[in-house]
C-alpha cells in the first residue's frame, strides 16, 4: 500500500527538524529532564551489546505504562526463561523506576522519531518482537520496523473519544500505521470499536491491563519504621501531586489540624526533583530523600523513587492527584486498590476514565469536586473504619478483574513469538 502523503511530509520534516530536536534535547538535558550520560540512546546509539538468542522489546512512554510493562515482561519470561527483554521509555522517572523493578531486563530511552535514529536503534537491537503498551504510536519508528522485518504488537491500546476523533480525521495515515501491529488488543470497548473502524479489522476490547498490575514491592522494614515513627497520628497520603496541587492539599490539612492537631499528610510528588520545592509549601517539611525524620511535623515530603506503593500500605486514605486541577487528566488509582488505601480522586481523569468508571461502577472510591469535598472526605474516612473497609474491599475486587485480560494478551504475544501458552501467574 502507497504511504499517505501526510505520513511522507511527517518523514521529511522529522528529518529536515534535527537542529531543533538537537536543541530540544539540550535544553531538556540542563533541566534535568534529560540524562547527559545517555543521550546517545536518543539518536539510537548505545554501548550496550544486544543480547544472544531472541530478543523481546517493550515499549511504555513513562511511568504509567511500566507496570504494564513489568508485567508482560515477568509473563513471557516465565513461558520461555530463555527470552530476553530491552524496555524502552521515554522519561528520566521511569528509568529510574525500571533501575528497582525489573534488574533483569535492559533499559534504552526510547530513540527520536527520525529515521536515521530509529533504523540506527532496530539494527542494532534486531528484536524478535516489538510491544507496545497503550497508544503511543511513532510514525518511524513504526515504519522502520515494518520495513526490517520486526513484528509489532499493540496492546492495551486506550484512547478517549477525543483522541479517536483526531484519529478519524487522518484516516488514510491511522490505517496505514496500525497496518505495522498485529496484534492489537484494546483496553476498552470505545478503544475497540474505535480502532476496528480505523484498521479496517477486528480489535478486540480484552480488558484493561493496568487493572491486572501486580502491587508493587514494598519494603517491610522500612514500612515498619515509618510506622513506628509516626505512631497512632491520623495519616493520608496525597498522591502523585503535580504543581499547584500541592498548595490545595495543603490548605485541606492545615483546616483539618484544627480537628486533628497531630494528623499528618505525605506528599509524593509526582516529580521527585520537586521535592525541595514541595517541602517550602509544606512549612519546610521534612524531605524523605535526605533522609529527615518526621518527628512532629504536620508534613512529610515523599520525595524517592519506587516507594509510593509503601506509602499507600501506610496510609488508610489517599488521594490520587494529578487529578485536582483543569489541565492535568489523572494518574493510576490500581497500586491504593492493590494495597489497601481509600481512594479518592479529584475530577480530572480523562486518562484513567475507564479505571474509574470500573471503580465507580463498584463504589470502590470517592470523587471530589473541591478543597472542601476533599476535607469532609478525609475527615468522614478517618472516622468511618467501616467505610475505609467497604472502599477497600470493593476496590480490590474492582481490581482483579485485569487478570483475565493479562492471561489473553499473553497468549496472543506467545502465539506470535511461538512460545507455548503455559499456566502464568505473573506479578512483577
């Protein structure tokens, strides 16, 4: 089939925009969003030897896709030890986060969208299969793979109404890429239906497997000593925070201390290099990462990486930011499921609707429109024990319903690497 003149006019002006994707880079680089001793990998480079046998590369654009990502990788190794698997990302943060959660397995950020970049990258690596988690598609990258020879799944794909709108409105160029995957399994029925319009065939809507995550490691002595630190103190987390949220929690805990004196909220941003930042909104709270005790302050800045899942199991109610402000479209409520936190949401989460209307639909958590609804929803929590535990109960029913899609998407990535489909428990 004849390229669509958009997806050639997007080939040309990746490559004709090197100087500023070098520029964008740089900048990105003396921000501390770029890592200087790697960005080679950027324009595929690397030092790192691919590895003998076959190969298996993941592709997540950040954090949120990684637990996907864990789990698929920890799925297909246990049907086939001798697979090996490059993970690829986009973000410093999820780097950083692959370094604790998958040692096994290599890391490369993902390369620029530019050909000479990606066909530099898959001629070195030359993988088996290619997977990519959600709907994060770049047009060379794709492209280039296709014309080596390299297999590409879809999975998880998830898109909302807006975006397939988008889609419909480059139809020739949607089709043609979603020509390179096979196969594609979508997270939800509007996915599905959506892209089986676009591609022309069958999508099937399996499930969503971010709901199949495994909870994430928790360190148990650590867990114990925060615990002990803080003793009988009401606790709730604030999750995942981006800025401005922080000053709204913030405000809601100061009113709640007129109640509850000693009470204490846990701010982990979602950036952890905000965490000087952070801690001045929160009265110069004392920083996790530099190892500050709590002692008696009303704050505590979680500022670290691959910790959030043990501040979920220490606090009984948390809310899942990302989610306050206009602008910002939410953040994964599945690890508070998993570990037995109350989940309350904010109004803004365009990118995990389909998570919370599953969460909804179970009344397995608590959405609030402002400072205040938050208040009396933390205040009504802590009082409420019985509350707590219908919400987490709920929750984590509402959360095991991933496995079966887990189970399907695994089969069908054997069945294209021709490894036999085998009984998996997987959790990463």
């Amino acid at each position: 089939m004849k390229r669509p003149l958009a997806l050639s006019l997007y080939r040309a002006g990746a490559g004709a925009l090197a100087p500023a994707l070098t520029a964008w880079l740089k900048m990105r680089t003396q921000i501390g969003k770029e890592d200087a001793q790697r960005i080679g990998e950027r324009y595929g480079r690397t030092e790192i030897a691919r590895p003998p046998g076959r190969l298996v590369w993941l592709h997540g654009a950040s954090v949120g896709e990684m637990g996907v990502v864990l789990q698929l990788q920890h799925g297909l190794a246990l049907r086939d030890p001798e697979l090996s698997f490059l993970v690829t990302t986009g973000t410093r943060t999820s780097a950083d986060l692959f370094k604790t959660r998958a040692p096994k397995a290599l890391h490369q950020y993902a390369p620029l969208d530019r050909v000479a970049c990606v066909q530099r990258f898959l001629a070195h690596w030359r993988p088996d299969l290619g997977v990519f988690v959600e709907s994060e598609l770049w047009p060379n990258l794709a492209l280039e793979a296709r014309a080596m020879g390299v297999p590409l799944a879809l999975v998880n794909a998830r898109m909302s109404e807006a975006s397939l709108g988008r889609w419909r409105r480059m139809r020739a160029s949607i089709r043609h890429l979603l020509e390179c995957f096979d196969p594609i399994l979508a997270a939800d029925a509007r996915t599905a239906d959506g892209l089986s319009d676009l591609a022309g065939r069958d999508v099937p809507g399996i499930g969503n497997l971010k709901l199949a995550a495994a909870a994430p490691h928790v360190d148990e002595a650590a867990l114990a000593a925060l615990r002990e630190a803080i003793g009988e103190r009401p606790v709730w987390l604030a999750a995942s925070t981006h800025e401005g949220e922080e000053d709204i929690v913030a405000g809601v805990h100061s009113r709640l201390r007129t109640r509850h004196p000693n009470a204490l909220l846990i701010i982990a941003p979602r950036h952890p290099e905000r965490g000087a930042s952070v801690a001045q909104i929160a009265e110069r709270a004392p920083r996790r990462s530099l190892g500050q005790p709590i002692g008696a302050a009303p704050f505590y800045v979680a500022d670290t990486i691959g910790e959030l899942g043990m501040f979920y199991r220490l606090a009984p109610v948390s809310v899942v930011c990302g989610s306050l402000q206009p602008g910002l479209r939410g953040h994964n409520p599945i690890e508070p499921a998993k570990l037995g936190s109350a989940i309350i949401t904010g109004p803004h989460v365009e990118s995990f609707s389909d998570l919370y209307d599953a969460l909804a639909q179970a009344d397995a958590a608590v959405t609030v429109e402002t400072p205040q609804d938050l208040e009396a929803a933390v205040a009504r929590l802590w009082a409420d024990e019985a509350a707590r535990t219908r919400l987490t109960v709920a929750a984590l029913k509402a959360a095991d319903a991933g496995a079966p899609a887990l189970a399907a998407t695994l089969d069908a990535l054997s069945a294209r690497l021709g490894v036999a489909h085998a009984p998996t428990q997987a959790s990463a």
